[in-house]
C-alpha cells in the first residue's frame, strides 16, 4: 500500500477562501498531469508553483494553484502535489473524484505523517508531536509540541540509549566468550551509566504532570453549598453569563463546563451543584455529579459563604473531598456583604479545622473583587509543576508508560549488577531497557502501536 499514490483535503472541512489538497506518492504527477493540461509537471523544478485549471477530460472544475515537491524533498520523502482550489466543499469532492479516476485512492486517518515515519523523516515521537501541534489550543502547548517536532524528546532518549548500546554490546561479546569466564564490560562504569539514565528518566517522568495540564487543560472543580456563589463565580472569570444565577437554591443541576485560559495554560472550569442532602431526585443526580467531578479534579475551589454564622457543615463536606494530591482553595465569597471583621475571622475558622494544606482567598465575584488574586493562584499551580532543570517535557502518555517501563527494567539490570547475576540475564535485563526507550521514537515499534496512533490523525494529515 505504500507504493499507491494517496489525496486527500488537508483543509478544515467547510467555506473558506481557500482549500488545499494533498497528492502524494511515486505516480502524484502524473496523477495530476492527467488534470491539469497547463503545464507539463515531469519537467518542472521542486518546490515551484504553476497556475492553470483542473480539468475533469474537458470539463474546468477549478481555477487552481499546485505547490510540486520532488522526491526526497517533501514531507512524505515521495513525489507530492498541493492543489490550492478556491474552498468550496463541491469543488473539493470534484477535485477529489477526479483524482480517484486518474489512479489515487482516498489516504487513511494519518497516512501521509506514516508515511513520513517509514520513510525515515521524522521519527515517531515527531510524527505524535504534529497531531500536538495541530491540536494545541493555547500558547504553552503549542510550545511544547514544537520542542518535541524539533526532536527534544528524542534527542533525549537517543543520547542515554547510544551509551547503554555500548554496554549491551559488550555484555554480549561476553557470552561469545562465556566459557573463558572473562569480563569486557566495566560493572562500576555501567552502574554509573544506570545512575545517570535513572535520573534522566525520573525527570522525564515527573514532568509529565505538568505536561499533562498543558496538554489536556487543569481540572477545576468550583464546589459549595447552595448559594454559596459558584455560577456567579464562574460568570465573572469567564466575563459572560455563562450559568444561571439565582437566589432559589439548588439552581444549577447538571455540571457545566468551560475552558479560561490564564498566562498562556488552559483551565478547564467544572461548575457543579451545591452540595447537600435533597429530596429532589434531579438535584440530587446533579450532586452525584458534582463530587465525580471533584475526584478527577486537579483542583478543588471551594467556596464558603462569608455571611455564614456555622461552617462545620463546610468543613464536613471539604473534608469528605480531600485527597492527598488534590489543590485546595477555599475561598470566602460575597465579602461586599459583610463587614471586614466578620469575613477576616473566617480564614481562623478554615486554619484550625483542615489540616491539609490550602490556599485561603477572600472574593466578592459580583463586584470582581480579588478574583485575579484566585486567577494567579489557579496559574501558579500549573508553573509549580514545571521543574526548572528539564527543558524537556512529557505530554503523551505512551511517553509516559514507556518510560516508567524503561525505568523499570534499569532497576532489574542494578540489581542483576548488585546481585552478580549471570551475564545471560543481564543482557536480558539490558536489552528490555533498550527497547522501552526506543519505543518512544519508534526504533523499537509494532504495527499494532503505529495502527493506533495514526488512526488518531485526521485525513489529511
């Protein structure tokens, strides 16, 4: 299937001044020639434009622009056509059935960025970070994933991987020689490498929380008694009246869910149902809902009444929410209500009853007061995790699996050194972590892997 010549709209669906379709493969010129009478295409240069119409036997379907770039010089490394065509969706079918009649066939989800991996462009880790790139929605993993299209990741692996290649090679030269019992690989020296490449991999490892907030948003669990002003809340960090505010409790039912972004990272905002005991089977649905939310949080925002004379129901309920590595801002809301001398003693009240550890904010979201001050919180929280030493970060969990697994088979290979173990098993060992690292850059793949990851990619990508 590699040898067939592939199109497909590379476009958005839908109108737009422009759309552009991808012809890829050793036969896309003559595929397009059969088109496009204007210009013969086997005598152009690479990287040239040619204007002329596309042509269905005697038939203009479009006034056209084509993009040519030769083999190896394209992102395929196969001789490839861009068409840009004015951006209807009929002109583009027409386009696209005429190139089927010539001999192209419609490409698969991700098949010209494969075709890229198996041709030896770029590397699978690469091939990932494009889906990332086209699927960034704010500025840190945008950053992000042109670090990895630029092969940070890779770079990374491939230095620790070169130099646990050598040992392997020499561990190996031992077992040739296995019956003169002699040693070609320095055991102090491995052991240091192992150490070096255990450091690397826990960094690489823990940067994946991070990673993952960037990549996937941070999950905001705005959470309270009714009342307590969550709807007003996210109404004003969103700067819309996004939920229905009421003074009847129990107003808000189901869960609603929005994205704000803040300094560049993606937040995404869960406003739930006040939480209490009710006899309204629908509200009651509504505050299932709201504490499943809060076990999947990143983050729990909850919010306290300031006019509120008893909190133990407060503290009951943050306490039957808590985790260990659950963000915790209480916040004391509706402060333009009440005098400084009530809402400054909640803060005391919060302090002597919760022993995990939180972030205590005093807010007004109807008249906007102090609401950058949660918005600097719920950002610091994301910078926190960023670790300072690894320009590198993890945001695709097969990343993720395949380090921790790497990680793993370095411990076996420190205890097989610890423990003198024979050469045989050692080699084993080593070779394990050989192959969980070159998971992540494709050296070490299966088709089963490559079928699920390009299957994620749109069409013509």
């Amino acid at each position: 299937m590699n040898n067939d010549t592939i199109c497909a709209l590379a476009t958005a669906n839908g109108i737009g001044a422009l759309g552009i379709i991808r012809v890829s493969g050793n036969e896309a010129l003559s595929v397009v020639q059969k088109s496009f009478p204007a210009k013969n295409l086997e005598k152009q240069k690479s990287h040239t434009i040619h204007y002329g119409y596309f042509m269905d036997e005697a038939e203009a379907i479009d006034e056209v622009m084509l993009s040519i770039f030769l083999a190896p010089k394209s992102f395929t490394t196969e001789n490839s056509v861009e068409i840009a065509f004015h951006g209807s969706p009929h002109i583009g079918k027409r386009i696209l059935e005429t190139l089927i009649k010539n001999g192209a066939r419609m490409a698969k989800a991700g098949e010209f960025t494969l075709r890229a991996f198996i041709n030896g462009r770029i590397d699978l880790s690469q091939a990932e970070a494009i889906a990332d790139v086209i699927a960034s929605e704010n500025e840190a993993s945008r950053k992000v994933a042109i670090n990895q299209l630029k092969g940070g990741i890779t770079n990374e692996i491939s230095l620790l991987r070169t130099d646990l290649l050598n040992f392997v090679s020499l561990i190996e030269l031992e077992l040739d020689f296995a019956e003169e019992d002699v040693e070609f690989a320095d055991r102090s020296a491995l052991s240091g490498l192992l150490d070096k490449i255990e450091l690397k991999l826990n960094s690489l490892i823990e940067s994946f929380q991070y990673g993952n907030a960037i990549k996937n948003g941070t999950a905001v669990a705005i959470i309270g008694k009714p009342n307590a002003g969550k709807s007003t809340l996210l109404n004003s960090l969103l700067k819309e009246e996004r939920a229905i505010v009421s003074n009847i409790a129990g107003t808000t039912r189901d869960t609603i869910e929005e994205v704000l972004h803040i300094k560049g990272h993606a937040f995404r905002l869960i406003d739930t149902a006040g939480l209490r005991e009710t006899m309204d089977e629908i509200e009651a649905i509504g505050v299932k809902k709201a504490k499943e939310k809060v076990e999947n949080a990143n983050i729990l925002v909850y919010l306290a009444d300031a006019a509120t004379e008893d909190f133990s129901e407060d503290i009951d309920m943050i306490q039957s929410l808590l985790r260990e590595d659950l963000k915790l801002i209480i916040c004391a809301t509706k402060i333009d209500e009440v005098t400084p001398t009530k809402y400054e003693t909640v803060e005391d009240i919060f302090r002597n009853a919760i022993a995990h550890e939180f972030d205590f904010i005093k807010i007004s979201a109807v008249e906007n007061q102090n609401i950058q001050d949660l918005k600097n919180e719920l950002s610091s929280y994301v910078e926190h995790l960023k670790s300072e030493e690894n320009n590198v970060v993890i945001t695709n969990q097969r990343h993720f699996e395949a380090l921790k697994k790497s990680l793993d088979a370095v411990h076996k290979v420190k205890e097989a050194i610890s423990f003198r173990i024979s050469t045989e098993l050692l080699a084993y060992e080593l070779r394990n972590a050989l192959e969980h690292l070159g998971e992540i850059s494709g050296e070490v793949t299966n088709d089963e892997v490559l079928g699920n990851i390009f299957s994620k990619f749109c069409i013509g990508k």
